[in-house]
C-alpha cells in the first residue's frame, strides 16, 4: 500500500534548481517538506527518522552523505548521477541499514517509457546489423558526462543488442536534457529521442518514488516499480 500523502513527510537534500522544482510538486500533492538542506548531514537524526530524503545534490556530495541518509533517514529517494563506480558500496550501506532506496538515473515518467522502447527494440534487432550512437545534450552546468540516463540507454542497448554505443555529449545554455539513441543498419535509421522541457517531469517523478517508499524493502531502481 502507497503512503498517503497526509502521512508523508519530506526532507530535500540538495536546494538548486532540481531542489526548487521538488519543492513546488510537494506542495501541489499537499506533501509535507520539513525542511530543504544543502548540509544533509546537519539534520536531527530524531527528525530524519521521520523523513524520506529526496537527493538531487552532486556526485561529490552524495559521495560524501550516502552513509548518513543510509544510517538516519525513513527512507531515500536518489535522483543525483554520478556515483555508479561506488554503486556496489552504496547499495550495501542501505541494505546494512534496512532503509529503502530508489534510485534512477532519470526519475521523468517519459524517460522510463523510452527506455522501455529501447530494450524491446534491441531485443528485436540482435543480430540484424545495427550501429548504435547516443547523443545527451545537457545545460552547461550538469557536472557529470555522459549523463547518467545516457549510460543507463547505453547498457540497455549493451545488453540486448550485443553492442557498445558511441556516447557523444554536449553541454550547452539551459537545456534541461535532450536524449537521442539512433540505430542504424545499411537498409535504414531508427531514432529514439526525449526532450524534457523542464525539469518538472524530474520532480513529479521523484515524488511518485517517494510516496512508494511506504512499506518498500530493499533498493530499486524507479524502472523496476513502474
């Protein structure tokens, strides 16, 4: 059963743009935010308890407070990127602790579908003579490159057409995030393309993971409860 949200309350960790957007779907959804922390680590453990922490940091930072969210809060939900060497660590600490996580490269509901359209796709093509190239164009102030959604297209595409893609990335003015993944053989070109208009499909996503923490065990990624 989903978590009411009378119930659910919110601490953000991480108060950028991504910070800001979050904040404004929690108050449409009528969700309590107890508070919105650029020093996550700084929270009263008695309150944190109390709290799912949405993270939309950097990978720095989240490098730094996994251990803490892991340890203090309710639940976590983890939008930062960046960090997929020490996945393995990460994903332990929360299991040690017995607090639920979801995490997802890209938490917008139409990235999840594209991506859905790309493993049924290259499951179809395995074998039939496709190339495969990924584009990412983000604003120019996303530290990590590629994007972690465009890593997450690319293993999709690793795993079930049997080949590596070429990611290229540009970073460019306030371009919220365009993905583009084109598969082409000598007969002809298949294009899958996302492009967010804003970082609100982010945030609604974010909190849909959020209310799903209630009664959740282990850590997912936002794909799989979908």
């Amino acid at each position: 059963m989903g978590l009411s949200k009378d119930m659910i309350k919110v601490i953000i960790s991480g108060y950028g743009k991504m910070g800001h957007m979050v904040e404004k779907e929690l108050l449409k959804r009528g969700i309590t935010l107890v508070q919105a922390s650029e020093d996550i680590a700084a929270t009263d453990p008695a309150i944190a308890r109390e709290c799912v922490c949405i993270d939309f940091t950097t990978p720095d930072a989240f490098r730094q407070n996994y251990q803490f969210i892991a340890t203090h809060f309710k639940a976590a939900v983890v939008g930062t990127t960046g960090w997929n060497d020490i996945k393995a660590d990460v994903i332990a600490a929360f299991e040690a602790a017995g607090t639920p996580m979801i995490y997802a490269s890209n938490f917008s509901l139409g990235v999840n579908a594209l991506e859905a359209a790309i493993v049924k796709a290259s499951a179809l093509l395995k074998g039939a003579g496709y190339e495969a190239h990924i584009e990412e164009i983000h604003h120019v102030h996303k530290l990590d490159a590629p994007s972690g959604t465009a890593k997450t297209m690319a293993e999709l595409v690793e795993k079930e057409l049997g080949i590596t893609p070429e990611i290229s990335s540009v970073r460019e003015g306030e371009v919220p995030g365009i993905h583009t993944l084109t598969l082409t053989s000598d007969c002809d070109v298949l294009t899958f393309r996302h492009e967010a208009f804003s970082r609100e499909g982010l945030a609604k996503g974010a909190v849909v993971a959020a209310i799903k923490t209630e009664g959740l065990k282990g850590v997912h990624e936002f794909s799989d409860l979908l």
